[in-house]
C-alpha cells in the first residue's frame, strides 16, 4: 500500500531519493542488448538488472505529445499539445487545445518536485514551446539548456529540416550558443553532470531530466562506436528482425510464440545491389553507434553519481518517447535527396556517414528491425509507434533484474515519480486549483505497486486507456487493444488484437469477437467526447504538412509581405482593368 505522504517502502534509503528521468528520442523497442538487440547497451543493462523492466509500456506516436503526458500526467489533447506544432492543420490549429504548446492548464512533474524540495534540472530536446513563458525554465526546471525544436544536428548548431531558421537552444531561458566542440550526448550528460555538482554541497535532493536527441534524425555518431558495427548488419533488415525476435523471445520480452507481421514498407534485401546493400548497412551501423554512444554517456553519469556519494540514493527511469522512425524516401542517396541535403549543408557520402556535416537515417527496413516484433513506426499507433523499453531501477529499488508485462502508459510516470519522492498532485489536494489557476486531473497511476511486487496490475480488466494523433486512433483495455491507421502505411480500418499473446499484432480478432470490439469501439467514442479530439481534415498527410508548416513558419514574413503589397496593388489593378474595359468598349 502507498502512503498519500512520506516515502514507499520501495526506498531502502531514509532521505528523498535523487530521481533521473532518461529519455530517448525514437528508440525502438528491442534497440536495447536487454530488450533483444545485438547494439552494446552495457550501462542501461547494467541499470536493468538493478530494477524491473516494463514489456507492455505504451507512449504516444510522436515525440511533443509524449513529453507532454510524460511530465505531467495528463492526456495529450488536455495539455495542449495532441500532435506536434509541426504537423497540426491550419484547421485543428485554431482551437486552443491544439496549439501544440504545453498549456498553464497542467503543472509539471519538475515545478511540484521544486514544491517539495528537490533541484530540478532539464538537459536535452524540449519542444514544448519556445516563448519566455514556454520554455522549461519557466516549467518547473531551476537549470536548463534545452533545444526548442523537433530535432537539430548533433555535431553543430544547425537545423536538421529546413522548417527551421536556425538550431534554438536555450539555457536558463536566454538563447544559447553551443560549443565548438558539440556531441550532443556528450554535451547533454556534461551539463547534468555541471547542474548536479552546482547543489551538491546543500543536501538536498534533485531531479534530473535528459531528453537525449539520440537516435533522432539526423542519425550520427563518432567514428569509433561507428568502427564497432562494421559489416554487422550485411545480411539486411529481415535477418535482422528476425535474429532481434528469437533473442527477445530467449530474454522473456515477448511470448514464446510471438509471430510477426512483414511490413509493406520493407524491401526486398536480395533483390538491392552490393553497393545499395553496403550503403544500407552503413546507415545502420551508424544508428547503432549512436545509441551505443547514448550508452556511454549514461554510464558517465553513473559512474559520477557513484564518484560523489550519490548513486545509492538515486532511482532511475529510462525509456524513449515513441517508436523508430521510418524514413518516407528509402533510398536517401538519391540524387534528388543528396541536391536538397546539400542546400542544407549536408552530404550523404558513404565514406563520412554518421559524421559532422553528414545526414543519415535509416530507412524503413530497418526501422522495422528496431521494432521487432512489432508492426509500424512513429507516427502509427501500431505497437511498432507505442510501444517502446522501460526500466525502473536503481539501488533503492528492492525488486532486481525482473520483467514485468503489466500495460502501463506514459501518463504514468508522473505519478510514479510524485510518489517516489512522497508528495501529491495538487488536483488531489487543492481541489483543482494550483497557483491561482485551474488545472487538469493526472489521469496516470503511480507503477510503485508493481515495482514493489505488491500488486501485478495498476489498471483492471475493464479500465481503458486511449490515445490519438492526427486521425490515428487506439484503445487499449485488459489484454486487448482496438487500432486504426491511417495515411500512407494504414488501412483506415479498426483492427482487435490480443497484444498480450500476439504484440505483433498478426492475427486480427474483430470477425472472432465483435462484441470486445464494439464495446472497446464505445469506450475510444467516450475517449474522444472527454478529451475534445477533433477531427483530421479530409486529405491530411502528415509529411505534407509538415513542409505547409515549415514554409509558412521560416517564410512567414515574406508571406505576409507580399500578401500586403498585393492589397496595396489590388485596387490599381482593379482600375486599371476596369479603364481597359471601358477603351474596349468605345
């Protein structure tokens, strides 16, 4: 049983533990050694064994959204931001729940932590909004330095897309000027690092929250974790879904019998020449050097914690904020892909893939492979978009080196975390109100229960849990789950899966049991009146709208200028053609 205040007796310690909250940027779910992959994560194993690991852990499809529920427990539509700034209609975009900004209608899990006492520090993507107000120092962080934006390149201070003007990074809400030597998961544990010796001396507990941009487009990495993956993916990404299968079956990740879907998206790896096969394998052994990389970085931290007294005190929580990303060009070395990149700044050369001034990303091949067994990507609610690792762990976690598959969602971090450090969500105590304003409910359940060993489920059979992004829609209620994708991969139809059995999503049960999947089809309708989902305009791709977006936010003045010059010139030419008229008459 938790205790409303005071400590769980999941501590072992007797003052407030130390929390770090460790995020990855599209990481797929067996792109960890203890999940299933052959990439080398020996620091997150090593964390693995000194807690549980969760199988049935579910996020949101896309990376603003999660971060949103993550930090404050709350429902995406709820805090403002359903979907990314960047992929929002002009449509949705004018109702104010669809901002894509984390509204003042939530708090965050950093501002009640400084409530209670800890230091609060953000190191890593925010993109959450970049207004004074927005930014995470403004949101609960004492330190920050926080990239604003989607993603940026990790050897420089660039843009990745040209959506962008320039790279926005922020430290302690002033614009910020990265350093020449920048690698951004280098950076990003150095500064942590920098935050946590700053309040060392004052005894008091602090929370630290990375946002890594690993392994976020642009995919890069040092030469030398590069080095270590050479030749290692040659055999392609089918072999490589199905070696990360039979070793997630052997570790216990998924059931003995889990089948798998192929993935319409997958190409043919025999059927591509030696030279496409060798440049494919080098975009993947550069992703697997950089969460290799990302690796390295956290057992940095670690080993710092440890150096300065502070491991023992300190709980971990790892996970990523959606599932890989699939590419939409397959084949990024295209000479219309490399014109465009160069523009950028960038080059697509085989020799310097993954390094300063190269662009890489894998494609979806393999993005299927880091999903395996699963189906879909980012973006698609398929398992392959939510469901991504999750470790709870560290000395004062009593419970050691365990799986759990208890279905847990990412508004359940927040309230885990509250009750870790033994204070309560204002809702519950203020009755609704914080700092003069209304706020929203935390929807999460504190995952301590399961941590503990006391309980093996927080949700019950009849409990469901939904989710949406841009017109993609899925439920999930006991064993089961309801999904429906759209766009370029989906089929625009509800599907009922046993995720339990069948995580692949390979055998559709809605002809077997119409009735689960009616009700569950009610219960996603009450989802979507609760939570005010709009509806996506007909035609809506998202990839469309990302470049609508873009365009109109780095053009927007000239847009706005011209528009203003054609009213100014609009009556003349109205005169004008009105005079040639009248001449054409006489």
């Amino acid at each position: 049983m938790l205790l409303a205040l005071g400590h769980s007796s999941l501590l072992s310690a007797q003052q407030s533990p130390n929390i770090v909250l460790i995020l990855a940027d599209d990481l797929g779910f067996s792109d960890l050694a203890s999940y299933g992959s052959e990439i080398q994560t020996p620091s997150i194993t090593a964390l693995a064994e000194q807690g549980i690991s969760f199988t049935n852990y579910h996020t949101g499809a896309n990376c603003a959204p999660s971060r949103a529920m993550l930090l404050t427990g709350v429902d995406s539509h709820r805090t403002g931001v359903p979907n990314i700034p960047e992929m929002i209609p002009p449509e949705q975009a004018a109702q104010s729940h669809y901002a894509g900004i984390l509204g003042h209608n939530v708090v965050t899990v950093a501002t009640l932590l400084q409530d209670a006492g800890y230091h609060t520090y953000l190191s890593g993507k925010w993109h959450l909004g970049q207004t004074p107000d927005k930014l995470p120092s403004s949101r609960g962080f004492e330190r920050t330095v926080a990239l604003a934006d989607s993603g940026a390149d990790n050897w420089e201070q660039k843009p990745y897309l040209p959506i962008y003007k320039k790279a926005n990074w922020y430290a302690d809400g002033e614009e910020y000027q990265l350093p020449d030597d920048f690698y951004s998961s280098r950076f990003l544990i150095d500064k942590t690092i920098e935050f946590i010796d700053s309040n060392r001396a004052d005894g008091q507990p602090f929370f630290a929250y990375v946002p890594f941009q690993a392994v976020h487009i642009p995919v890069q990495a040092p030469q030398e974790f590069i080095d270590r993956y050479e030749g290692v993916y040659s055999d392609g990404w089918t072999a490589l879904r199905e070696q990360r299968r039979a070793r997630a079956i052997e570790l216990g990740v998924v059931p003995a019998d889990t089948p798998m879907v192929q993935m319409a998206s997958t190409a043919d790896w025999e059927a591509l020449g030696p030279e496409r096969q060798a440049y494919e394998a080098k975009r993947m052994a550069v992703y697997g050097a950089m969460v290799e990389a990302m690796d390295h970085h956290i057992g940095r931290l670690v080993e710092h914690l440890k150096a300065i007294g502070q491991y023992d005190n300190t709980v971990f929580i790892f996970s990523s904020d959606n599932g890989a990303e699939a590419m939409g060009e397959p084949q990024q070395n295209s000479w219309s892909n490399r014109r465009a990149l160069a523009s950028q700044g960038y080059n697509t050369d085989y020799e310097t893939l993954g390094l300063k001034g190269s662009f890489n990303a894998i494609n979806p091949g393999f993005s299927s492979a880091a999903a395996s067994p699963l189906a879909y990507y980012k973006f698609y609610v398929g398992e392959g978009g939510l469901r991504v690792p999750m470790i709870i762990a560290g000395e004062p976690v009593a419970i050691k080196n365990q799986l759990s598959n208890a279905s847990t969602f990412v508004t359940d971090i927040t309230p885990t975390i509250l009750a870790l450090a033994g204070t309560q969500h204002p809702h519950a105590r203020n009755k609704g109100w914080y700092g003069g304003r209304k706020i929203e409910p935390m929807i999460g359940r504190s995952l301590l229960p399961l941590v503990e060993g006391s309980a093996g489920s927080v949700y019950g059979p009849e409990e469901a849990v939904g989710f949406e992004l841009a017109g993609h829609g899925a439920l999930f209620m006991g064993d089961y789950k309801i999904v429906f994708n759209r766009g370029t991969q989906g089929d625009s139809q509800w599907h009922l899966f046993n995720i339990q059995i069948d995580p692949g999503e390979t055998h559709d049960l809605s002809a077997e049991n119409p009735a689960q999947l009616q009700r569950m089809l009610g219960r996603y309708q009450q989802y979507v009146a609760d939570n005010n989902v709009l509806p996506i305009p007909d035609g809506y791709k998202h990839e469309i709208q990302i470049i609508f977006n873009g365009l109109h936010h780095v053009y927007r003045d000239s847009i706005l200028i011209f528009i203003l010059l054609l009213l100014l010139i609009l009556p003349f030419w109205v005169v004008y053609q009105s005079k040639r008229k009248s001449k054409r008459a006489k």
